[in-house]
C-alpha cells in the first residue's frame, strides 16, 4: 500500500516561508476543533476570500452617506457621482484593454444579455451560437432566450461543442472546425468552469472572425486568474462576475468590455440615463447621446456601497500585478500537481484539467470515481479535515490554489486528506 503523500508537512511550511503571497491582507476563515486554525481554502473559483481593507473602506462609503446625504454624489472622499470610474482603469488593466472599452456594472449574466442585445443580431442564414457543452448553465439559458427572443428555436440555434469521445476538454483545433458560416456568435467560457481549460482566446476569436462571427468571451473564471489581452487580441466583447477570483464579495458587480472598433458604432444598446454622455446627463433631455465608450452600455445608476469592494479588490490587483500573480499560481498549482500526482494513481481520482500549465488557469479539476459524490467526498473534507473544495454533482471536485493568499501547506493538507479519505483501488 502507498503511503499519503511522500512530501512532509515542514517541506510545505518552507515553501510557504519563502513564498508567502498576500495571504496577511485577507480574513482567512477559521477551521474551528480542526488540528489546524485555519481553513485550506481551495474555492476562491466559486466565492473569493475577503481582502481586509474591503470592510474598513466599505465603511468610509457608508459614513459618506450619514454625513452627507445627498451631497455625497459630490462631497464624499470618493463621490459617487463618478465612483464608477475609480474601477474603470484597474478593471482595464486587468484584462488588457483600454479604459474606454471597460466599464463594471450589473452582473454577469445581465451584462452577457446588454452585450447580446448589441452583438447577436440573427439573420435568416446565420443565426446559431455556439457555446461549450460544459458552458455554465446560465450561459446556456441565456444564449438559448436570446434566440427565442429573435425567433428562433434554442435547439436549433445553439450550438454546443463536446471534447472528442473518451476526452475531457476541447481541442483549438476541434473548436475552430465548428465556426460554418450559419454562426452568428461565439460565447466561450475563458476558463472553462468545471473543467479549468484555459481557452485559446486569440486564436479562437480569430478563426471566428475569419467565419465571419461576432466572438464574445465569459471571463467569470479567467478575470483575475490568468493575463488577458482582450484589446490586441480583437475580442468583440467580454463579460466577468467579480466574487470568484476578484475576491469582491457575493454577487459583486461584474465588468464588461466592448472593443475599441466597436465603441460610437450605431449599435443596438438598450439605455438608461447612465447611457448618456455624464457631462450632459442632468439636462434631462427625452434622447440620449451615448459616449463613444463602453459606459454607453450602462443602464441605471450604480450601487456605490456594492462597488465600494470591487474598488477595494480591483486596487489590489492593480498593485500586484497580474503578470506576478500568474507566477506564483502557476507554482502553486503545479505543486498542488505534483502531490495529486502521488495519491491518484492508485485511487480512482483523475486530474481532468490540461496538464500544460498555459492551458489551465489555477484550478485543478478531479473526476472521482468510487462509493462517493464529489458531494459527499467535499464534505467529508470540510467537517473532517477543514478543507473547503467545491464540488459539482455528481463527479467533479474543483480544487483552485489562488495565488493571493492560497499557500503551499494549504495544497499539502488537500492532498493528504484526499490520501486518507479515498480508499485505494482494491
Ligand atoms: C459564475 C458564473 C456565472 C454566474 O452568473 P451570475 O450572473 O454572476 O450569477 C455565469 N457564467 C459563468 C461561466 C460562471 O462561471
């Protein structure tokens, strides 16, 4: 019998020493009656860990109100009236885009609409939009109304692309082969959500080009995990949720992002008084006159005290930088790896996510086989070992080491838990 892992406890604790991350600048949740205080949280996939300045400036936001009033949309230490705006440069950076293509708003999945609404316009002859078949279902529901809303039958619009049989993700090339010139629009997840396949976005985006379709990215697993450059990459238009890897809190507002070619075109747009350029905005005048920037698509005006951690986590990563956190993930997921690597051979748990690290962001997927649900596996790993991991019915546990604040020991307590609680192959 194999023994758990080969690699000890005080080999992790000396990576962690000379690797620490930020770790110190976030509330970690405590293990309570654990061996450890802390828990290994491997979910920052699903639901980021709070950054500590988040509360102490959401305060400041909310003390502006009480004593203000009103006059906060002008007079507060960062007004309202233009809050959106402090997002607006970091959001840029983050996905390499101009500040005039970014803007934060809404949510995912609104935002995926207010895009649509602009960039699938169906014709007779090409109408279909093709998804992955693993797409997260809101994306699903929402590609399939928006043909319903043109008139056109879900079944036959979209499009779902399935890996080759007996594989796990999708091939560039597999992809590239389904773009028919019925295809009106591309919508792929960046990082695919269960398995963690980082998509060939430049070369995917460029072949659908090249068929002649509107290419718009979900970067709901991609923003703040991995380097983007939607701008020199072509992107038509992207959207992104900010409580997974951009740490902003539950149901945080998203971002979107519309490509410079695309900005004063006369596009399709539903508005609001947001839409409207903001220097004329209290004119209160019947038409709108839109920015040549993605702000047009903004609706209503924003919630200050929900943009207020978006602000806080944005400011982070713009001081830390995407480039130097894709370092340390790429690190701490091929240790997370190497110790699966140990464990799973004689177990039936099967890594599913590319092994090439430029293929995969920070989550490691597993396909576990045996007497358990990657349900009930999670949670014998919560109560158990206070490994929090995420697991998605009936056989995918998700395990994503974020290079913010996950750490080396964290990746070790993981894979010896796994190790005593997956029995070996009889
Ligand atoms: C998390 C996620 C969503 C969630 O959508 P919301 O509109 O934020 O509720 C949608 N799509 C993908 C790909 C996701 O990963």
């Amino acid at each position: 019998m194999t023994g758990p892992v080969t690699v000890t406890e005080a080999e992790a604790l000396k990576l962690d020493a000379g690797d620490p991350g930020h770790r110190d600048l976030f509330d970690i949740p405590p293990a309570d009656g654990g061996s450890y205080p802390e828990v290994a949280y491997f979910a920052g996939n699903s639901l980021g860990l709070r950054p500590k300045a988040t509360r102490v400036e959401l305060l400041e936001d909310l003390d502006s109100w009480a004593a203000l009033g009103v006059e906060g949309h002008l007079d507060a230490t960062r007004p309202w009236l233009p809050y959106h705006e402090l997002l607006t440069g970091p959001a840029s950076r983050l996905i390499g885009a101009l500040p005039s293509e970014t803007v934060v708003m809404n949510s995912l999945t609104v935002n995926l609409h207010l895009l649509m609404v602009s960039f699938y316009r169906p014709t007779a002859e090409r109408f279909r939009i093709v998804i992955e078949d693993s797409a997260f279902p809101s994306d699903s529901y929402a590609v399939r109304s928006q043909a319903r809303f043109h008139g056109f039958s879900p079944a036959e619009a979209v499009v779902r692309l399935k890996p080759r049989p007996g594989e796990d993700v999708l091939r560039t090339a597999d992809v590239v082969e389904q773009l028919a010139p019925d295809v009106a629009l591309v919508l792929l997840g960046g990082v695919n959500y269960l398995t963690g396949e980082l998509m060939d976005i430049p070369a995917i985006t460029a072949a659908g080009h090249a068929a002649g379709a509107v290419v718009g990215w979900d970067l709901a697993h991609a923003a703040g995990n991995v380097p983007l450059s939607l701008h020199d990459w072509d992107v038509d238009f992207a959207a992104w949720c900010s409580y997974k890897y951009l740490n902003s809190g539950p149901g945080a507002l998203a971002g979107a992002f519309v490509h410079e070619r695309h900005l004063g075109e006369d596009l399709q747009r539903f508005e609001g008084w947001w839409s409207t350029d903001a220097t004329s905005r209290f004119e209160m005048a019947p038409e709108s006159r839109p920015p040549a920037t993605a702000d047009a698509w903004q609706v209503s005006n924003p919630p200050i005290f929900s943009m207020s951690p978006v602000r806080t986590s944005l400011e982070l990563f713009d001081k830390v930088g995407i480039g130097v956190l894709r370092e340390r993930s790429v690190q701490l997921t091929a240790y997370l790896e190497r110790l699966l690597a140990e464990i799973t051979p004689a177990r039936p748990l099967q890594l599913i996510t590319p092994s090439d690290p430029a293929r995969r962001g920070a989550q490691l997927s597993l396909r576990i086989g045996g007497a358990r649900t990657a349900g009930e596996l999670a949670k014998v790993l919560r109560y158990e070992f206070g490994v929090i991991a995420d697991a998605r019915e009936p056989d995918v546990l998700r395990l994503a080491p974020v290079p913010l604040y996950s750490q080396y020991h964290d990746c070790w307590r993981a894979v010896q838990a796994l190790a005593e609680v997956v029995p070996e192959n009889e």
